[in-house]
C-alpha cells in the first residue's frame, strides 16, 4: 500500500463522474475565461461561508494581493503577521513595497500571539494578517479588538483553512477580508491554481472584482492599476462538484484527526491543540517531537509521508534580510520550526 501525503489520485476518483461531465460542460461551452461556472461557484462559496460576497482570483497568493491592493496597502506601509507561515503571506505585503512586521506565535495553537500584537503598532501600521495555520482560525476576538482599537484592516489568510470556524463562523467570514486557495493540496483544492476572496463589504467587493480584471470599470476602461488574477471555468467547474460534497469532506477530514489524537495521545508528542471557540480544517496534522530525523526516516521506511511545515521561520529568510531580523528574534517560531 502506498500512502501519498495528500491522495490527489483518490480524490478525483471519487467525485470521479461529477467531475468529468462538468469539465466536458466547459469544454462543449469553450467558455473558459469568466464562464458561468464562475458566477456558479462564487454563489455557493457566499453559501457555504456565509460571507455576503465571494470572489474567485488565480491562487491564494493573489487572493492575499487583490485584498491588500482593495485596501489602498501604500509602500512603507506596515502589515503585522507572524514568520511561521507558507512564504506568500509576507511575500505579498513585501511584493506591495509594504513592511512585514513578524510578531511571534502562541506556542500551543502556531497562531499569532495576540498578547504580543500591540507593541509592535506603529502610525504606519494599517493591517493585521492573522494566518489560520494547519486549518485553524486564530484568536480572532482579541485581534477584532485590537483592530478596532487603533483602526486598523484585518486580513484574514485563509488558505490552510477552508471550512473551518471561529465562534460558530466560518474563515472565511472574519475580518475585514479573508482569503483562501484551491492549491490541489489544500482542503478544498482545484486541479491547479485557485483561490478566491470573501468580504462582507460590497465597496471593497466591488474594488476586487475590478482589480481581478486590471482594474477594468468597464470594457477597455481602467479604474485602477489592477492584475491579471481570474480563476479559469475549468477549474472553477471542478470545485463546483468538490464544494457540494466538502462538508462530508472536512468532517471525515477531522475524524481522522480525531484518530490520530486517539493514537497517539499516551506517546511523548505535543499533538494538536484546538482552541475551544474554533474547529480546524485539518489541512495538516502537525506533531511535534524532539528526534524529528529519525521519526521521519523511520516513517518513510514504512511508506508513511511526512512533511515539515516549516523548517525555517520568514524572519530568517534571505529574501527577508534587508528587514533586519536575527535569530533568536521570535523564539517560539524558531524552537517549533526546529
Ligand atoms: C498555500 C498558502 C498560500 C498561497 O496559496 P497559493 O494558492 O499556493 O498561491 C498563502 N498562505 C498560506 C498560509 C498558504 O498555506
């Protein structure tokens, strides 16, 4: 038996049926910019997550790009998030000549350690990228407050956590804006590249569908300096017949988490920890433990894939040396990464 990391193979073979006819819809429509699935797929998402307005965009990355560039994100503007993420979190607000400033993680859920948030708020600060790490929400009631406080965004990087809740809520409905991604390997993936945004707020709505489409009002006519950021039908018919069997999905998804915890709960792991007001996606199940190599090359000799999310925190990333971190700046990112 053969065991992948994520099944891409199995979940296709599932829906298998579904999934063919809807990509021979698009291909007998050769609607493949903008088709109906589009609409189709944004209007279930607004179901689903109970966010009034969703938006389909390229991938996760751009998802985080389209929301920072509808909230007028200016270079040398400040962004707080944490360094324990997938790189695009900081990557975007650095792409947008805006500063990452890292605040350090909460060392039982990997999420930003909201205790820590305030000190770091400067008069440039005009956001708060809270990350929703392995599929869980972060400590959203503190982070509202202290966005509220000093007027500050809230974006919420959604990408590992589709489906997942705060406070009886989905992900996807916190914040001013909150992203997600299709990635295959994320909870609800496509078959390549896709995300999407979701907003309560019909300006900011309005502004991500016309940034999507470089920033076109109409037809030839330019509103705003914009990108390239559609989600094609293809893929947007493929997450149509995903999306209609993903509370089943997740909920399977978070039994076999259940098990695990199960099997794992009298060996000398820290497991999971789930805050008491959220459920998780689960797009990982992410263990720690001291003898990391040997487990690892102990598993992959049974066949048994394991992965590292994340072997080196973003504030000791090359790419991010001109920011003037050092080790030992974040010293829960960097103990956990390790
Ligand atoms: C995967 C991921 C992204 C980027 O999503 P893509 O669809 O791959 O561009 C952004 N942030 C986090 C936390 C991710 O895990």
């Amino acid at each position: 038996m053969k065991i992948d990391f994520a099944n891409l193979q199995y979940q296709y073979q599932l829906y298998k049926t579904e999934i063919d006819e809807a990509i021979h819809a698009v291909l007998d429509k050769s609607n493949y910019i903008m088709g109906e699935e589009v609409s189709q797929l944004e209007s279930s998402l607004q179901d689903f997550t109970g966010a009034k307005h969703a938006i389909t965009c390229s991938s996760g990355t751009d998802a985080l790009l389209l929301a920072m560039m509808a909230l007028d994100i200016q270079p040398g503007d400040e962004i707080i998030t944490t360094p324990f993420t997938f790189i695009a979190t900081a990557e975007t607000i650095a792409f947008l000549k805006a500063i990452p400033v890292f605040v350090d993680i909460d060392e039982k859920t990997y999420n930003i350690d909201t205790s820590k948030i305030e000190a770091k708020i400067t008069n440039n600060t005009k956001a708060i990228m809270p990350v929703s790490l392995y599929g869980q929400p972060s400590n959203m009631d503190a982070i509202q407050a202290i966005a509220d406080k000093h007027n500050l965004k809230v974006i919420v990087d959604g990408a590992q956590s589709f489906g997942s809740t705060y406070k009886g809520k989905t992900d996807s409905n916190l914040g001013d804006i909150s992203t997600t991604s299709f990635f295959p390997a994320k909870p609800l993936g496509c078959f390549g590249d896709g995300g999407a945004v979701f907003t309560n707020d019909n300006a900011l709505a309005q502004k991500m569908k016309s940034l999507r489409v470089h920033g076109q009002s109409k037809r030839y006519h330019h509103q705003y300096i914009g990108m390239g950021g559609r989600m094609d039908t293809l893929q947007c018919a493929i997450v149509n017949v995903k999306l209609k069997h993903y509370a089943k999905d997740l909920k399977l998804r978070q039994i076999v988490a259940q098990k695990y915890t199960e099997a794992l709960k009298s060996k000398d792991l820290i497991l999971p920890f789930v805050d008491e007001r959220a459920t998780s996606a689960f797009a990982q199940y992410s263990i720690r433990i001291q003898n990391r190599n040997d487990v690892q090359a102990h598993l992959k000799e049974k066949g048994i894939p394991t992965a590292v999310h994340y072997p080196m925190p973003l504030h000791l990333q090359e790419c991010f040396a001109y920011l003037g971190y050092k080790k030992g700046d974040f010293p829960v990112s960097e103990m956990i990464s390790e």
